[in-house]
C-alpha cells in the first residue's frame, strides 16, 4: 500500500484509513530492502536477456568449438 496509495481494495478486501497510515509510517522502513530485492531481479533480467541476445547458430557453434578434436575420431561421416 505504500508504493500504491491510491489503492481501495486488496484481494477482495477494503482498505481503511488505519491500514493507509501504517503504510505511511512503516514503509520507508521496508524501502531498503525491496530496493535490494529490486536490483537483484534486474540483474537476473539483464543477464537472462543478454544470454537469449545470441543467435541459434552462435550457440551451435560455441558448443562445438567446446568440444575436442579427439571426440570425432570415433564417429564415421558419409
């Protein structure tokens, strides 16, 4: 409710004046910790979007560059 004061109903329920003042008073207190909250899923985001940033092919050919050379001597190519 702090972050959303013009909020009136929350699942279903009303809001009071009581539980606006509360909001009021506590939630500066809980400000540091959603902002730490905030920045770690921000660099969950960033990083996931940087990983899907790649084309299919670059993918491809990271993972065979990973693989050694000793691996193909076993397998037969027509």
């Amino acid at each position: 409710m702090y972050y959303l004061p013009h909020l009136r109903h929350l699942d279903f329920i009303g809001i009071t004046g009581r539980d606006t003042e509360k909001s009021i008073r506590f939630g500066p207190y809980y400000e540091p910790t959603w902002a730490k909250k905030h920045g770690e899923l921000e660099h969950k985001y960033v990083t996931h979007k940087k990983q899907m940033a790649t084309t299919y092919t670059e993918r491809v050919m990271r993972g065979a560059e990973s693989e050694s050379d000793d691996d193909n001597d076993d397998k037969v190519f027509f």
